[in-house]
C-alpha cells in the first residue's frame, strides 16, 4: 500500500503545459528561493501523505496533462490576516498521459493508483497533440 497522497487541481487560465511552465519561472523570480508555489485557501488535512512523495497533478483544459512533486507545504498569512496553505513544488514539471477530469472548485486528493502515469522522457518534448483530438482520444479510451 502506498504511503503518500497526491494532489489534483485546476491551472485557470492556462491552456498548455508550457504556459504553466512559462508562469511558473515569471513568478518564480519574485520568490526568495526560486522555487514555484501554489498558495491556497484551505491547509491540506493529510500533509504527512503529501509531503511522503506526493505530487500535485495539474488540469489543463479539462485535462490532467502535468505533474509536479510537492516538497512541502508551508504557511502564508495574506495582507488580510488570513492564514493560507502555500504547496512548494519542485520546479520540473512532468507530463503525464491525458485523463480527462470535470471541473472543480480548489484541489481535491488523488490516489496514487488513479493517477496518469509519466510519459517517457523522449515522449515529453513531442509537440501534444491538439485538446480536441487529444479528448476525444481520451473519451474513446485511447490514451
């Protein structure tokens, strides 16, 4: 049985895995240690799974395309005094195969034996295909 718990959350306003990568490193230069980070309202109930080898997969246009690992999870109080939940990702990002994924509010949990598996190395700088192609393959069960 696996001992770590995965993340999976929604890009908004991202429509490749490029341009979340290219967000990524803007941001990422006004943070002290250059790593990237998804700060979120609601502090994850299970952090010793997640931080135990977890990722956090990423939805983009309906479609889980990404991973990233979590490092860990640390506290950010926002200028309005709230307490907030900042995900410390490491900065590679892997691509996964597609799987198709509804929308939803925040980040839910991903088992481990749910997720998409990693492409091969040499299959993650292929150009992607088209979503539309891409989701239709995936409704049909091809990839």
């Amino acid at each position: 049985m696996d001992n770590y718990i995965n993340l999976v959350k929604l890009s908004v306003g991202t429509e490749t895995v490029d341009g979340l990568a290219a967000w990524q490193a803007e941001y990422r230069k006004q943070l002290p240690e250059g790593l990237p980070r998804h700060v979120t309202r609601m502090w994850p109930k299970r952090e010793a799974e997640i931080v135990n080898g977890g990722s956090i997969y990423w939805v983009i246009k309906g479609q889980i395309q990404c991973r990233q690992r979590i490092l860990r999870l640390d506290e950010v109080i926002g200028g309005d005094g709230v307490r907030r939940c900042a995900i410390v990702l490491a900065p590679e990002i892997h691509r996964t195969q597609i799987a198709l994924r509804r929308p939803f509010q925040g980040w839910r949990y991903l088992k481990p034996e749910d997720t998409p598996p990693d492409l091969p190395k040499g299959r993650a700088a292929e150009k992607p295909l088209p979503p539309e192609l891409s989701q239709a393959l995936a409704e049909i069960g091809v990839i």
